[in-house]
C-alpha cells in the first residue's frame, strides 16, 4: 500500500521528522538539509540542492565524518550555550541547536539561507585543507604537515581552532599553527583525555575569532600573542613535570610508532638545524623516511644478549631495547650494515650518518668558541660504551632536549 501525503513544506518538515522518528533515524545533517529548504521557495530548490552538494559531496570524498565536521564547524563559528554549560555541542543536539530560536538568530539561515550555505562551504574547503595538511591558503604548508604528522588520523579537535583562526594573515595563521603543534605536544605525549580539550578549544575558539575580526595588524598581533601566552604556555607549563615523566617513562610502545617516528624526526631535524645555523626548518620528510635504529638490537646474537645481562645484571635487555634513549635515526642502507652488531662496531656505521643527532652519540665535533655546533653540544651526550646506564642518560637527554624543540614563542 502507498499513502501520498499532500501539504505546504513547513508542514511537510514536522511530517519527516515524525515519520522518521518511527523508522530509520535521519542525522542532523539530512535534518538541517530538510530545514533550509523550508527557507526557500520552490523555484529556488534545485540551487539550494545544487549548493548542498558542495557540503556533502567534498566530505564523501575526503572520508570526513559530516556529523564531526558540523559539530567542530558550530564550535569553531558560533559562541555555544548548552544546556550543560560546557560549551559543547554534541551530535544528537546539533538539530536542537539549530532550531532554538537564539541559535537560529545567530546563523541567519531563515534571512539569509544561500549565505548560511556557502559559509559551511568555505568551512568545509578549509576543513579539508587542514587535514589534508594544507595551510589557510589551501597551499602545501610546513607547520600544518608537522601537525598532521603528530595528530595522525585519530585526533581531530584541533580543527575547531583551525577553523576560528581560518582568516587570519598567513604569517599569523603559521604562526599560530607552530605553537598549536607545540602545545598538542604536551597534551598527546602526557595522554591527557580530550574532554578537557574539547571544552577549552570551543571557549578559545570564540576569542580567537574576535582576533581574527581586527582589522589594526599591530593589535591583532598584540592580542594574539596574549592568547598564546595565556593559554598556551600556562598550559604547557602546568604540564611540565608530567609531560617529563611522561618522556622518563617512555617507550616504543608508549605510542603509535607515527609518534615516536615524528618525535625522532623533530629532535633529529632541530639538532641539525643548530648544527648548520639555519633558523626556518624545512619540510620532516626527509626524517620520517629514516629507519628507527635499536642501538641495543632488537634481535641481538646470543653472545651479544649474554653480554649485556652480564655487564648490567639489574637490566631486563628486553625492557632496555625498546626504551627511548635507545633508538636514534638512521639512513637505510647504514641500518643494514650496523645490523645486530655491538656497540663497538656500529660506532664506526653512526659516524657515516649525516644526522648530527646519531653521530654525536659516538663523538661531538667542536668548532672554534661559540659556534652553533658548540652550543648544540651543550644539550648532546657522546658515550664510549652502550649499558643500561648510557640508555637512562640519553633519555634523560632527549627529555630535555625535547622541551627546546616543543616550546611556545611570540610572534614579533
């Protein structure tokens, strides 16, 4: 049996999502779909299909989450009021948040529908971007790569701020993107759970887009820079002392080893930079193609195993073998060859390394009195032999280097 139902299409909305109600359930976005076409006249409706095509169709694409994108695009745009008072908007209640009579108001779509659409469409465009790893001018971008590289595909909220900061000038979108890396550092790196993010970033987002709203370039930059200050660097701070135990404690299996590869690869890039004297870094992709060495092998011979346990009776090889003081990068073919050998030997494989990192591990070069390869040295550790003690040291080294590498600076 078919029933046709006919009635004007403010009615026809209630019907469908009573209808609804009773079978499969429609997703906020075929909802909010549904109530934009009660904006516009008939004759209007194959454009307003036409342009919601450029939401829907881009996200299909992309294989991003619309109902993620709609939330992270309401926080990211809109100062939010829940019911709880925790800035959040959740997925069963972002229908609910675009109905209520405020919220309605504040996005405009029963005045102004076409441009409600094509701004979700220039938020869309820039959602993409970003995880594609673009900047805010859709170009291949250094610091976005690198936050892309840390984030990997299972962190997403960065977004909102992403999205509230979309408009800025571009040296102050890549600058902010370069303290925002430094500051989601901490957070991933100490696991902190990402309730207490995703509050902050919806509350934060609404200050930095009254930035963005600036027009006077020195005040923009002023206010900017106190929310870097007040936000970022008072959080990282607060996380200090757990993000170095955090890093005292680590492991290969601390993390995706995505992670542990970029962490490598930033400590290893930022040590060669020091070296050379250059300022800008470059592109990590010539890092995170490096082979992740196990100093101590991770499939040593017997004799070599023996060894080990012998020189270092209160160490468990296995433990010690996956710790992070023991691994540094390594060009392949140099991989091959250092092999599971001892120590003794690999030594004279690290200094055909082209990273200064790994082959300051057997030796450090001095030049003249201050030069920038003297400064380096002074965060750098050289060993003679390779027991559990040299591996507890060099950890401690990397943790501490690692604090200059993820730091938060103003922007002149």
């Amino acid at each position: 049996m078919f029933i046709q139902i006919s009635t004007d299409v403010s009615s026809a909305l209630k019907i469908f999502e009573t209808i609804n109600e009773r079978g499969v359930g429609l997703n906020p976005m075929d909802l909010l779909k549904n109530l934009l076409f009660t904006q516009v006249s008939p004759s209007e409706f194959t454009m307003l299909k036409n342009e919601w095509k450029k939401i829907t169709g881009p996200l299909e694409k992309g294989k991003e989450k619309p109902l993620r994108f709609l939330r992270y695009y309401l926080m990211a745009n809109f100062k939010i009021q829940s019911k709880n008072n925790d800035a959040l908007v959740r997925e069963d209640e972002i229908y609910d948040w675009f109905i209520d009579k405020k919220n309605a108001a504040l996005c405009e779509y029963k005045e102004k529908p076409f441009e409600f659409v094509r701004k979700i469409i220039r938020n869309v465009k820039s959602y993409l971007d970003f995880s594609s790893g673009r900047g805010s001018d859709g170009n291949t971008n250094v610091p976005m790569e690198n936050l892309k590289k840390l984030c990997g595909g299972a962190f997403s909220l960065h977004y909102i701020l992403l999205m509230a900061v979309a408009n800025f000038p571009k040296p102050l979108f890549d600058h902010f993107v370069e303290q925002l890396e430094s500051f989601l550092f901490y957070y991933i790196f100490t696991k902190t759970p990402t309730k207490e993010l995703e509050r902050n970033f919806s509350v934060w987002a609404d200050e930095l887009r009254d930035i963005a709203t600036l027009d006077d370039a020195a005040a923009q930059r002023q206010k900017l820079n106190e929310f870097i200050e007040n936000r970022f660097q008072a959080s990282m701070a607060a996380k200090t002392n757990e993000l170095t135990d955090a890093l005292a404690r680590y492991t290969i299996r601390s993390m995706q080893q995505y992670r542990t590869r970029y962490f490598l690869a930033k400590l290893t890039q930022h040590v060669d930079m020091a070296y050379k004297g250059v300022k800008k870094p470059g592109s990590l992709d010539e890092y995170t193609v490096l082979e992740m060495e196990h100093i101590l092998p991770n499939t040593p011979e017997a004799e070599l195993r023996q060894s080990f346990t012998h020189d270092n009776p209160e160490a468990d090889y296995d433990e010690y073998k996956n710790r992070l003081g023991n691994f540094t990068l390594l060009e392949k073919p140099i991989n091959i060859v250092a092999s599971n050998n001892f120590f003794e030997t690999k030594k004279v494989e690290y200094r055909k390394c082209q990273h200064y990192l790994t082959t300051s591990i057997v030796e450090l070069n001095t030049v003249g009195n201050d030069s920038s390869i003297n400064r380096i040295n002074e965060h750098l550790q050289s060993f003679g032999e390779w027991t559990a003690k040299s591996i507890d040291e060099r950890q401690a080294m990397l943790t501490k280097l690692a604090k200059h590498v993820w730091n938060t600076s103003l922007i002149d």
